[in-house]
C-alpha cells in the first residue's frame, strides 16, 4: 500500500484526538519519521497542510446567473399573473350583458390578484435579501 502525505493529512486528526487504531497511529508515526517537514508542519499548523479544492472554473459565472434571476423573481407566479389578469379580463368582456352573474370574474380577478401579490412580495424579499451586505452601513 502507498501511503502519501493526503492519507497522513485525513489522518491527522484522528490521530491527533487519539481516537486512532494502534495500526493508524503506527502508520502515521512512521510516515512522519521519514518526512520531518510534514511532522513540523502538522505540529505548527495542522490546518495548513490542508489544500482547499480549487473551484470550478465558472463559479463567479454561475453565481452571477442566480443572482440575476434572484432579482427577476419567480417567473411561474408572473406567468400565473398575467394568465389570470388575462382570465379575469376576457371574463369582463364576455360578461358584458347585465343578465349574467360576475361571480366569474371575481374569482378570476381574485386568483389573479393573489398571484400578483404573491409574485410582488418574493420579488421585493428576494432582492431585499440580495442587496443586504454585510459590513456596509446605510
């Protein structure tokens, strides 16, 4: 088996905590023998042993693009909107004759307010949760 200085670093921890089997601590303290730098440096900062993955190339990409369409709101509630206000209006102009209930457009008008009120209210608490940074006062 090849032991590298990785393994000895996922290692460290348990071995540093004595939660280690004999076996592990055995493999840890030889391979540490052989490597002194690895053994001061684990000793001085454990943590800087440790490399950070690198990220995916397209991170500040992707991030912009969910903040982009963060600000924009749910598209869903805005489409359910528009089709209800379009309901409720087609129901006004349907209905115009006095001899039919408005029971309709009101259910079509209320549908649609519901929704455009919903698509307000995620609009303005997801912007509002955008623009908070922290460490600048206002």
């Amino acid at each position: 088996m090849n032991v590298t200085r990785p393994v000895i670093v996922d290692l460290w921890p348990v071995y540093e905590s004595g939660d280690a089997s004999v076996e592990t601590r055995a493999l840890v303290e030889e391979f540490l023998k052989s490597d002194p730098e690895l053994a001061r440096q684990l000793q001085r900062d454990p943590l800087g042993a440790i490399e950070a993955p690198a990220p995916p190339p397209d991170t500040g990409a992707r991030a912009f693009a969910r903040a982009r369409q963060q600000l924009r709101g749910y598209r869903w509630l805005l489409h359910l909107a528009v089709i209800f206000s379009c309901f409720a209006f087609a129901r006004i102009v349907s209905d115009t004759s006095w001899d039919v209930s408005p029971r309709n457009f009101i259910v079509m008008a209320s549908l649609a307010g519901i929704f455009w009120i919903a698509f307000c209210v995620t609009l303005w608490r997801m912007r509002a949760r955008i623009m908070i940074v922290p460490g600048v006062k206002r």
